[in-house]
C-alpha cells in the first residue's frame, strides 16, 4: 500500500496530503519513522568521533524529521476531528512514543556526548543561540532520567509510559462526555435566548437528527450563552450540572481514578528526580521556579477577589429578590443575573453585542492588527485540500510580498473536535538546512450560524480569538536557526505573553469602530456602546478571578501534596476550595475530573498559574505601546517582535523579556488591569 505519510508531500506549502490520509497509515507510517528515528539515535550515539556541536546537538535537532511529520498530523488531527479508529491509535501511540523518548533520554552513550558538550561549552565558540539550544539539550537529558542508575531509569521509563496512557484516556473521556451530551429544546423552552442562538440551536438539533427541535451542546459557545440568557432556571442548572460534571460521571468515562493514578505516578516520577514533589520538579524549569512564588502570585490577587466576589454577589441577589426570588443564588444563576446586572448598570447584554462581533469581522480585525504591528499580510487560499470542509487556509505574506507562513482556522464546534480553544502546528520554523516556514492552525469552538447566516460571538469569544491568534503570530513570526527553540518552545509561564497581550488590541476604539459592523445593517458600534463596553470592564472581575484562582490553588495542591491510599479526586477538590474560602455560589473553572489543562498530557501541571503570571506581563507590556500614545508605535512593536514574537526560547523568558520592556513588571499592573488596585494607584 502507498503511503502518503512516508513519501515527499508535492503539495502547495508542503501541506500534508489531507486528501490522500486515511487513519490506516498512520500505524505503519509510525513504525516506520520510530525505526528511522532510532538509526539515526544510534548513528549519533555511536559515532567514533569526538563529540562536538554539528555531530551532536546538530545532528539531534534533525534526527526524527520524519516522526515530526507523521506525529503533527497525527496529534492535530486527534485532536480536531476524531473517530474510533484513531482513537485507537492514540492509545496505543502514547505509549509507544513515550517509550521511545524514554530510551533516547536514557541512551547512556548519547548523554556522555552531550554531557561533555555541556562541561565543555565554554570553550566551543558557540553562538548565544548555539549555546542555548545545548543547555537545553543537557538540561532535557537530565530532566527526562539520563543520569539516574539503571533500576530507576526503569522505573521511570515504566511511570512516563503509563502516564502517556492515562493522559490520552483522560482526555478522551471528557471528549466522550462532551460530545455525547445534547439537551434538546422545544419552542416554550427558548425564552431570553437571541434569534440567532435560536436559529444556531436549530441547526445543531436537525444536523443532529433532531428537526424541528434546538439542542444545546457543551462546546462553551453554546453552554455558557445559554447559562447567560435563558430565562428558565431549572434548564440553566441541566446544563450547568452537565458542564460541570464531565468526567465525573461514573462508567467508563469517569476520570477520577485516572486522577488518583496521574498524581501517584506524578510524585514518584519527582522523587526519582530528587525533588520533594512534583511541583517542585515542575516549577524548577519555569520563571517562577517554586511553589511558594506561585503561592505569592495568587494570593495577591486572591484577596481582593474575593471581597469583589461577595459584593457582586450580594448585587445578584439584590437583583434576584426584587424580581420576587425564593431562592439563594447558586453556580447555574450567577452568569444570568450577572447579565441582567450589567444590562441594568450599564445597558449592555450579549443580545445587543452580539450582532456586533462577526467571526468574519473578528477575523479581518485580528490580521489588521498584525499587519498594522508587523506588516503581515493574510491572502486566502481557497483551493486546497484541508483536513476538514470548515478549515480555511492564508498565505502570510511580510511587506515585501515574501511567505511567512500558511495559517489556518478551525473556528466551529463538532463532536469529533475536543473542547476549548488552541494553537498548534502541522510544520514549525527552523533555518537548520535552509529556510523551513511554519504551518500554524487556530482551532475554536464557536456555534456556527445557522443556514449560511454570519457567526455572532460573544465579546468573550472574540477575546479567545485573539488570544489564540497571539499564538499563531508567536508560530508564525519566529526566527531561529534550531527547532528545539522554535515558536511557543518557551518557558510555560511565558509562553501566554504573547496570546494575551494580543487581546487588548481588541478593545481599543481604534480597531472596534472598524470592525465591530452589525452584522444586519453594517453600521459601526455606537460611541457610546464602546463607553458602556469601557465601563463595563471591571464588571464581574471577581468571579472571574475567584474562578480562576480556585483552578490554580487546586492545582498547585495536587501537586504538592500527592495522592494518599484513600485519595478521591472531588473530596480533595472540596476540602482544597475549603481551605481558601472559596464562595461556594462560584465553580473552579475547571474542575479536576475535566481539567485538560493539567491532565491531558502535563504541559500546565502545575502550572495552570502561567495565564496569571503572563497578565502580569501583558499588563506591563501593552503600556509600553499606551505610554507612547500610539497603539501601534514602530519601535515598540519592533522591539515586541525582536524579543518577544520572533525570538522563540533563544534566550531566557526573563531576559527576553527585558530586552523587550528594559526592565521586569511588579504585580501591581495586573491588580490595575482588574480593577483591584486602589484609586490612587
């Protein structure tokens, strides 16, 4: 059988040959490039040369080339648009590649290579960059066991394999409990829900097998507009308690023995590396370095949460009352009167914004924003062959005319696509042997419009296109010579700087009144929609962050504290809120049995923390644009591109982002930005 994961891909930009893919080469496509891949391991390991740069690290950084195709495919398309075969695959597959980065790491004769290297480098003549991606090297190595005694080389090879395992069963439980799950709607089930919610519902229902009724689903688009609008609160608590309950539902997709195992295999894995827990040894490699700085970071913020918090409450329940309530306002309330509150304080409800925020418009308005930053321009290619009908392709073009790279948009819900929001890519950049440009995909999941209609967004939703379009700029725009550095390969409380410095673009007058058109009558936002907009900013800050805070501290907890004999997931999630005083009208944003963040895969354990500690940053950053009087002033924005959006992990985050600002930001810039700070501050 030809495969076309395994031969030259003679498409436009190299694109992978979606066409021609079908989930059976991915196995022998996989057994092919691991063998491959362990050749050329071998070929450097045992080479009869003495160690030096280009036979080493070089030779590293384009070992594997192959894998890296077959597996971005792979992992991308897991991810987007899923069905029981590759499901299967994936298993299977985490393991398997587990296991064969293991016995790279803990390759006793490759080490000894780098190791010299690393005790040598100051010696070797290396560019800053060179030197870089060789401590890195070194640090990976020892980071992943290679200097462990064999039996814990075993020991730990065993702990990464399972936990490759569990961390794809995880995440393919909350995809199962999401996609399975449908509320369906008749006609006296909508009150308070926008026409185009309606007619949105209605497609849902019908492409469902459904017709003539509207179904509400769990992509958040979808759930949370609801929570918001629906006047019927014992529908509002259906899908509340559904949300909030992924993976916490018995059966088989039930996540929290998973949870139990993660976390026992987590702090096994951190003592066999010397440290006292796994967020110790997971912090080691961060800006914060420990827990107890990670503590810090929140509770500056916690406090003062918290009392905004229990005022907004008492604001929701003054509301509740008055409209003749019997009840305590609880989780499945607080977004809908929150709404009615902001609607009577400020005129503002999503029914009135919503026509404003047009996917198309949204999309047009975050190019504008980087061609206006950095001369990029987004030309769409309409003719090739991507892996889903909905996925859109653009040619970035630099002001010269020249390619940059091909950026792609998943922007819609479906069931084979798992929840949330996110960046990946199919190739990154490099200049290793040449000039290699990246493919970068932004991957949403917003409610389409219903019959051809236009897509509204919440103002949210808008938001976390921009974010997710700073991490496509952060792909697209880097400019370094080795991989291992490439992109977003930065330290994981940095990586958030330049996706959430990228939404406050967004909210500048500048750019609304260009692109925030009603999607009926094309007229611009009102002026004095945009001042309500601006007044409205610091409405519900302390839900905001009391629901984001109450993830990090949970998170950070299950780290540090590990998991007994008796462990059990949702107690130790209730007695962890208790020991903050977590309001119990407020749910962590992301509860342990569905938190993907921490336990698909361990890129935020704990970590979660990193989106507060990049606020920090991209308060800090946009003044530097706002300090000037001008939202796109050249040199700043050169200087955000040089040290920031194009220098990839070249050097150190801090040092970065120095270069960027001339100096480091104190907390106090994002106690500002929500509104925490005192008047005089």
């Amino acid at each position: 059988m030809s495969n076309p994961l395994l031969t030259p891909w003679a498409t436009p930009y190299r694109l992978p040959p979606f066409d021609q893919i079908d989930s059976a080469h991915f196995r022998p496509a996989f057994e092919t490039a691991l063998a491959r891949h362990r050749a050329e391991i071998d070929e450097i390991a045992n080479n009869p040369s003495e160690p030096d740069f280009a036979n080493t690290i070089e030779a590293l950084e384009r070992a594997g080339a192959l894998l890296t195709d077959v597996g971005s495919v792979f992992w991308n398309l897991a991810s987007t648009d899923t069905d029981p075969k590759l499901q299967e695959i994936e298993r299977d597959m985490a393991s398997a590649l587990s296991r064969h980065s293991s016995e790279i790491s803990m390759n006793a004769a490759l080490f000894r290579r780098v190791e010299a290297l690393h005790e040598n480098r100051d010696s070797l003549d290396l560019t800053p960059e060179q030197r870089r991606v060789l401590e890195l090297t070194y640090k990976n190595f020892v980071r992943a066991g290679a200097r462990l005694n064999d039996e814990d080389k075993a020991r730990l090879k065993s702990i990464m394999e399972r936990l490759a395992e569990l961390s794809t069963r995880f995440s393919q439980n909350v995809l199962a409990d999401e996609s399975s799950w449908l509320l369906l709607l008749d006609e006296n089930d909508l009150d308070g829900l926008s026409a185009d919610f309606r007619a949105a519902a209605a497609q849902i229902a019908a492409d469902r097998g459904a017709p003539g009724k509207y179904a509400v689903t769990l992509a958040r688009s979808s759930a949370e507009t609801f929570l918001q609008t629906s006047t019927r609160r014992d529908l509002r608590e259906t899908v509340f308690r559904a949300w909030a309950s992924r993976g916490e539902n018995g059966g088989e997709t039930d996540n929290r023995q998973l949870i139990k195992e993660i976390v026992e295999l987590r702090a096994q894995r951190a003592k066999l590396m010397g440290f006292e827990s796994f967020a110790d040894f997971k912090l080691d490699d961060t800006m914060a370095k420990t827990p107890r700085a990670v503590r810090e970071l929140l509770d500056n913020l916690w406090t003062p949460a918290l009392g905004r918090a229990a005022e907004e409450r008492a604001q929701l329940q003054a509301l509740a009352d008055q409209e003749g309530a019997t009840f305590a306002v609880t989780g499945h309330d607080w977004r809908y009167y929150a709404e009615r509150v902001k609607k009577e304080r400020y005129d503002l409800d999503q029914a009135a914004l919503r026509p404003y925020f047009q996917l198309e418009k949204m999309t047009a308005a975050a190019f504008h924003v980087a061609e206006r930053l950095f001369g990029l321009r987004f030309v769409e290619q309409k003719d090739l062959k991507l892996y889903h009908p909905d996925v859109r392709a653009f040619e970035v073009l630099d002001r010269e005319g020249k390619h940059v790279a091909l950026f792609l948009a998943d922007y819609f819900a479906r069931p084979s696509k798992r929840s949330g929001a996110w960046m990946s890519d199919f190739r990154s950049q490099h200049k290793l042997d040449g000039e290699v440009r990246p493919i970068i995909v932004n991957v949403m999941n917003f409610t389409k419009g219903a019959d051809g209609a236009a897509t509204l967004l919440s103002l949210d939703d808008a938001r976390t296109l921009f974010h997710e379009f700073g991490h496509a700029l952060h792909g697209m725009l880097s400019d370094v010579t080795f991989p291992l550095v490439s992109g977003t390969s930065v330290a994981r409380d940095f990586v958030e700087l330049p996706s959430q410095l990228y939404e406050h673009w967004l909210m500048e007058p500048e750019v609304l009144k260009q692109f925030a058109l009603h999607a009926e009558t094309g007229a611009p936002i009102p002026d004095d929609l945009l001042q309500r907009i601006a007044d409205a900013r610091h409405f519900n800050q302390g839900f905001a962050a009391v629901e984001f805070c109450a993830s990090a501290y949970v998170d950070l907890h299950i780290h540090e504290s590990g998991a007994p004999a008796d462990f059990d997931a949702s107690a130790f999630e209730r007695q962890s809120l208790d020991s903050i005083s977590m309001p119990e009208e407020i749910v962590m944003r992301h509860r342990l049995p569905h938190f993907s963040h921490v336990f698909s895969g361990d890129g935020y354990s704990a970590g979660y923390y990193s989106y507060l500690w990049a606020e920090v940053l991209d308060a800090d950053a946009f003044a530097a644009f706002k300090e000037t009087g001008d939202l796109f002033a050249p040199d700043v924005a050169d200087r955000l591109r040089t040290f920031i959006y194009a220098a990839g992990g070249r050097q150190d985050a801090a040092d970065a982002y120095v270069g960027f600002r001339g100096r480091m930001p104190t907390v106090e810039a994002l106690l500002r930005q929500r509104g925490f700070a005192p008047a005089n501050a």
